[in-house]
C-alpha cells in the first residue's frame, strides 16, 4: 500500500507476500508474526464499565469523550461525578445561593457569573 520504485517492486512484493496479511477487521498491513497480537490488543471486544461493548483499541476514546458514566466536575462546586448524574446535580446545585460581594443580595450560583454586569 505504499509507492515504491519500479526497479524494485518484484523484490518488495515478494517480501509482503511472505512477510505481511492485511488485517482482516481494519486492513492495516500487519507483520505475519504480530497478526495474532495486533488482533488480541485491538480488535478483541472488551465491554466497558457502562456495558457498552466495543474493540479495545476504542476504549480508551469511548471511556474520555462519549462513556455515560466518565468522571466529569460540576461548576458550581467542583465534585466530581459520572457524566449522566451531571445534568441533574447542576440543576440542584445551581440553585444554592451565595451572597453578592458588592450589593451583598443572595444570588442563585447559576446566576452568579451574570450578576456582577446587573447588580451596578
């Protein structure tokens, strides 16, 4: 799968035939000595703790960017908590309130951020 010479291309075909497959699940070019490693460390189902099933080698995307129950913070109050619980928890935890420290009025903590440009 790559541009080669002419003058060499009889020799290099040669060596893949004897030496490389194309994995059957991604087609990469592989080794014919590593196949069986390269299957077993990428392409083998793992389930993750959410029980979503997926190759290995996704794993670790799934388990930083799209897995329900990833560590994510809240923030208003920093805890650290699963994804899935984050909507409800910032809805309860939004609505604690704290005082202004120029006017001194309790200001809802979702609100906070936008207080300081109405309160003068």
């Amino acid at each position: 799968k790559k541009d080669i010479p002419a003058v060499n291309f009889i020799i290099h075909e040669i060596h893949c035939r004897r030496n490389i497959e194309i994995c059957p699940y991604c087609s990469d070019s592989i080794p014919k000595s590593e196949m069986k490693n390269h299957i077993e460390s990428e392409h083998v189902q793992v389930t993750c703790k959410c029980r979503m099933k997926m190759e290995s080698s996704h794993l670790k995307d799934h388990e930083a960017s799209s897995c329900p129950l990833r560590p994510v913070l809240c923030q208003f109050c920093d805890i650290q908590l699963a994804f899935n619980k984050l909507q409800e928890h910032e809805l309860y935890c939004g609505a604690r309130t704290e005082p202004c420290g120029r006017c001194g009025r309790n200001v809802l903590l979702r609100e906070l951020k936008e207080h300081p440009r109405l309160c003068g």
